[in-house]
C-alpha cells in the first residue's frame, strides 16, 4: 500500500491553533504582514508588486490577496517578476481556458491564483507549465477531460517514489522525475492551476489501518470537489487506489491558501484555511467532548486530542477547541481513538469507538486524571470492495523505464550509493558529473557527495558546493588555530555537512559569512556566545501550513522565525560555518555543538541537556517507529518523538535522551487491530536505562 509522510510542519498545523471560524472581511494587504518592511531585506520586491496593476482591477485585487496570504519565506525570497508571472498567467488561463469565465471569483482566488501547494520551496513554473498545459487542455470538451489530461501529462513526467519528508519544488520535481505523494501533488496543482483548472491538496494526517499517512489532490468542478491521485493516469474522476481505503480514514483535512468564508472551514492561520472534508469520503461521526472541573465548571479554550495509533505512535489526527460551555466539536470517521486532554503534567482520557455511532458526547474530568493503561487497544473499519488497477499503460511504463536508465552509461565506476544517488538526481546529474571531473579535484568532493541525499543532489548547485567546501575547510583550518582539532569523519559530519533538518538546500556559508567573519578566529565559548547573542533575539511568528521553512540566511536577515527550526538551524548553520562541530536535536528543542573534548547541549526551548541514554535490546533487528516508538506526554497528547539521535550499540540501539519520564510505545497488528502495549520508563542523568523489546517485527502493514 503506498503511504506517505508529510512534513513535520504541515502535520503540527493540522494541530495547531488558530480561529474556529474566520471573520469575515474584505482582502487586506496588510492584514496578515508576517513581518514589518523595515525587517524584510526584500521590501522593495514586495512594494513594486503592490503597484504593478491599475487599482481597482482584477489583477490588483487578486495581487492584494496574494500579498495578505504571502508566507514568509516568500515574502522574504520572491521577486515582483516572479509575482507578476504567477497573476499575468493566472489571468491569461482564465481568459482563454472554455471553463475559465464558469470558475467562480471566490474559488479562482483560492485554488487556481496561488503559486504554492502547501511547504515546497518556491520555484518559478507558471508560464512554464501553461506554455505546456495550456494547448494540451484548450480543446478538452470537460473540465473532468482536462484534469485527465494534466494527469496524464504530470504522470509521464514524474512517478511515485517514497523519499524523505522534505518537501522538492516544481522544477526539482521534473528534473528528477519521481517525488513521494506530497510532491506529485505539488506538480499536479501547478500544472492545473496554470490551466485554469481549481485544485488544492487534501490529505488524511495518519491512517489508523496501517502506518503512516497520504494526501492527494481535489478539483473543483461544475458539479462539485471530486478527487483524484496525481502522478497516475486517469479516465475519471473519484477512482483512485485509495478510495477502497476511504470508510478507515480518521479524518480528512483539505488545504486552502488564505483565509476561506466557505462553511467547511474549521481553522485558520496567516495565509491558510483548512478545510474539514471528512464526510465525502466516509461516514461521518460529529463528535464533542465535555471539558470539565470541580463540581461540573466547563473550562473553555481547552485542547482536546483525537488520536490513532500510526508508525510507532498513538498519533493525534486533529484537535478541537473546548468553546465557553467546554465542548470541544469536531467529525470524525469510524475508529476507535484515544481522547486526552492536559491535565497539569498527566492526561485526562478516555477510548472513543465511533465504528457504531451516529454521534455522541463524552465527558473529560481535569480533577481526576487516570494512570495511563498498559494497554491500548485500537480498531478500523473494513476497506471497500473498489476496484481499481492502477498499472501504467504500456506507453508510460516504456517513458519511466528509458528515464531510469538514461545515466547509467555515464555513472560507470561510480561508488555503488553515489551511483544510485545520481541516477535519482535525474536532468541535474550532469553538473555533479562535472564537478566530480573538475581539475583540480577536492579531496573532500567524492565523501561529501556521498553523504549528500537524494533531494539535496536536486537542490544544490554544484558550483556553489565546491565554493561551501572552501568555506568549510578555512572554517576548520581557523577552528584548530583556536585550539579546536576535529578528526575527519566529524568535520564531514558535523562541519562540512550542508544537510541540517528539513531546510531547502541553501549556500549558507557564503551568505552567514559577512556576520560570522569576524569570529572566525576565535575560541569555542566565544563563537557560541557570538551566535547565542544572535538567536535570542530573533522574534517567532505563528506558524503556517504555507511556505517552506527558512533558510539560515533569511532568519538571520529577517530577525524573524516561522517556527522554533528555524532558530534551531540557523543556530546549527553559523556554528557549523565556524568550524565548531554542530548538530540540531528537533526532539530536545535545542542543539549540540562540540568544543574538542565532549558534546555540549544548548537548549534553545526550557529542556535540560540530552545527559541520560536509552538502550534497546530485542529480538532480531530493531527499526525505530515501526517495531516500537518513544513517546512523552506533552501538551495534552501522546508526543512521538520521531527524530531521536538513534545509534548502533553492539546489538543494541541506543540514543541520548533528556532526563524524565518517557513511554515506549510497542505495537502488534492483527487484521483490523492494533494492540498497543504502552511501557513507562525514566531516564536519569549521565546514566543508561536498558529496556526490553518483546515480539518485535510484529507492527507490519
């Protein structure tokens, strides 16, 4: 069964907070301002956008709203060009598409005028695609025959590939030719949109069935949203793999970019709405808790968690806000969740099995928190009976043959994993065959390359690269003039790495280097305390689905943060580009850095430092979130903790892990259930706790 991860981002929005309800108003281009001019670098790009169109045109109220939804890392990167393109083409497709006068203003502002999808990484496509697609599709009798032929278009140029959570942009996407289905998505929607064609992305946040999670794509058509699987080819419209799977969802959500007054929404943040599409897909449960104190008082503005067991966590699918009565509504699909609620440091819960339920109330006491249970036990539905072949035609399976092994005469002698690696770098492996041939060659070139993943072979330049390694290396050669020695693998590692967390891939040596010159000759107390000055003053901003996360350099030059990463790779960046070994912790809320003789934890949130450990034994070989999870009870939920600094322990596993209490979340599926053995342990500082895995390899799909 495909399945797929979503940036961590997107699936911490889908539970974050934000309006119940938006307000309705006219578009505002200053509204929602992520940052004020006097911050942004790249004001005056912004500025020339605001007055490119005749006030009170189309194009100018449609560049007001792009403007009041604009993320941050747009705001801070796009150009007035890039701006322009997005509108003029927009216009352009909606004069000339037969359906493009039919679309509704309200619904060609919201899913045909955006240039994102959700977290990609903003690449300029527009007048690409519609040069591509705009022929293709004028002549389609249908809206429904156009998206099958933007299907079938999308499908030729990209395929499913599981890969990393880190989502590729537009022409990554074609240069490589495949993307997990978050990334399929993100061509289709661009590739429709420049059609004319109203699309957004929806998704369910994790299954309950199976481990992990999928989105796909949505069209808006005369007779309503209909789905669709982007990267396959397709005749019609609601026949996808995933429709046998539509009576198990927990719950879907769709993406809006900007602030939507359709009545579906249920929550809104800067630039986004989200969209609660859960009863077109199965039957729905509208659900509310009852959110109380001593002597029955309701306790309003309370979050409640609705959670499912999912790849090594008993994971919240959505979260509701109790209103002054202490209700906490929402729609779910057939289940059985584990409910919680903050109860001071314990949970206040209960099991909810909505399989035989038309609709139902249930009732939370924060006075009497219950000892979590040693055992969960979960359940979902039976799939449908859908049929539905989803082998490529003969013709397509040829093109995605021939494009596979297009490189392989030119990646002969290659080390093995490179090798793969390229292949997968599609129409970019080119410029990494030169620079691998370049006179003189860089020692560190071969290892670095090594160490690179598959997505950042397709965002990197290569040219810029080598520049970096220069960098890196009178980094390193200034850091032992100081009294910092590092041996090799650590500096390739820790130092020279250009790969932090989920960030696009971004020349930041060069671009930290005019603020972090000057201490480039200096100690380790004095280089951390240099970039801690820095950091702590930067200002965090609510977070939004939209937009991708900052590069180092745009937090630096902003002072602003779209999420608590960014200060965390930022930190990591301009420790790393001082030679001083460094490594993020999204899990601890803070950082390592090394200072010659041992790791040293910097929190940048309230955490103590990462000083105990946890070592696993069990049977056979252990794999993190499938055969077992971690979890701690944070803010109302179970919290996976998913980015854990595993390691290989003779036949153990082990990571460090901060002191206090912790659960090992341990698995086993059996058709329609999962038995969910929750065991609670501590960890205590500068000490090893050894647990137990019992009947491992038992969590599979």
């Amino acid at each position: 069964m495909k399945t797929a991860i979503l940036p961590a981002l997107l699936v911490l929005v889908l539970l974050a907070g934000g309006c119940a309800k938006p307000s309705a108003r006219p578009h505002d281009a200053t509204a929602l301002a992520a940052i004020p001019d006097s911050a942004n670098p790249n004001a005056a790009e912004m500025a020339a956008f605001a007055r490119a169109y005749p006030e009170g045109s189309d194009q100018a109220r449609a560049a007001a709203f792009l403007l009041e939804n604009l993320p941050l890392s747009d705001r801070l990167s796009m150009t007035a060009a890039d701006l322009r393109e997005n509108v003029d083409y927009a216009f352009l497709a909606r004069s000339l598409m037969p359906w493009g006068s039919r679309v509704p203003w309200d619904v060609f502002l919201h899913y045909v005028l955006p240039h994102r999808t959700s977290q990609e990484p903003f690449q300029p496509n527009r007048a690409m695609l519609f040069r591509e697609l705009g022929p293709l599709c004028a002549t389609a009798e249908s809206m429904e025959e156009a998206l099958s032929r933007v299907g079938a278009w999308c499908a030729a140029k990209a395929q499913y590939r599981p890969t990393s959570r880190r989502d590729l942009g537009v022409r990554s996407i074609l240069d490589a030719g495949w993307g997990r289905c978050e990334e399929t998505n993100i061509l289709f929607i661009a590739a429709a949109r420049a059609a004319g064609l109203p699309v957004r992305q929806a998704m369910v946040p994790w299954w309950q069935h199976a481990d992990g999670n999928h989105a796909w794509v949505e069209a808006w058509t005369e007779d309503g949203w209909k789905f669709l699987e982007s990267g396959t080819e397709f005749s019609e419209l609601n026949r996808t793999w995933f429709a046998a799977q539509a009576p198990r969802m927990p719950k879907v959500a769709a993406l809006v970019f900007g602030r939507s007054s359709d009545p579906s929404v249920y929550r809104t943040g800067p630039g986004y709405s989200l969209a609660d599409n859960t009863a077109p897909y199965v039957r729905p449960v509208p659900v509310r808790v009852r959110v109380t104190v001593a002597h029955d008082q309701p306790v309003p503005g309370h979050d409640v968690y609705f959670s499912v067991y999912s790849l090594g966590g008993v994971r919240p699918v959505t979260k509701a806000v109790t209103d002054d009565r202490g209700l906490a509504a929402t729609t779910l699909g057939p289940g059985v969740f584990f409910v919680s609620s903050s109860a001071g440091e314990f949970l206040a819960w209960t099991m909810l099995d909505t399989r035989d339920m038309e609709d139902m109330e249930i009732r939370l006491s924060l006075d009497s928190p219950r000892p979590l249970p040693d055992v969960l036990q979960f359940a979902s539905p039976e799939a449908s009976a859908e049929p539905f072949d989803a082998t490529p035609s003969p013709e397509l399976g040829r093109l995605r043959e021939e494009r596979a092994k297009r490189w392989d005469p030119l990646l002969q002698g290659l080390p093995e994993p490179l090798r793969q690696n390229l292949a997968l770098a599609g129409d970019r492996a080119a410029g990494w065959l030169r620079l691998l041939r370049s006179e003189p060659a860089s020692p560190w070139t071969l290892p670095l390359l090594e160490a690179l993943d598959d997505k950042d072979l397709l965002q990197a330049d290569p040219d810029a690269l080598a520049r970096e390694t220069e960098l890196a290396l009178e980094a390193r050669r200034a850091a032992e003039q100081a009294g910092l020695a590092v041996d090799d693998e650590t500096f390739l590692r820790f130092v020279l790495s250009p790969r932090i967390h989920l960030e696009p891939w971004s020349p930041w040596r060069s671009d930290l280097l005019p603020w972090l010159g000057g201490s480039l000759s200096q100690p380790v107390r004095s280089k951390v305390e240099a970039v801690r000055k820095r950091v702590e003053k930067l200002e965090k901003l609510e977070p939004s689905i939209m937009g991708s996360p900052l590069t180092p350099a745009q937090t630096h030059a902003a002072g602003y943060l779209a999420t608590s990463m960014d200060k965390g790779v930022l930190a990591t960046a301009a420790l790393r580009a001082l030679g001083v070994p460094a490594r993020y912790q999204p899990d601890f809320d803070g950082l390592e850095y090394f200072d010659g003789a041992k790791w040293n934890f910097w929190e940048l949130e309230p955490r103590a430092p990462a000083s105990g450990a946890l070592r696993l034994t069990g049977e056979g070989e252990l794999r993190p979130l499938l055969d077992f999870g971690v979890a701690r009870v944070e803010k109302g939920h179970l919290r996976p903790l998913d980015d854990l600094p595993w390691e290989q322990d003779g036949e153990a596993l082990r990571c460090a892990l901060q002191p206090g209490p912790y659960l090992l979340v341990l698995p086993r599926r059996e058709g329609l259930r999962a038995t969910v053995r929750l065991k609670e342990f501590s960890v205590t500082a500068d000490a090893v706790t050894d647990e137990t895995v019992q009947g491992v390899n038992a969590a599979g799909q």
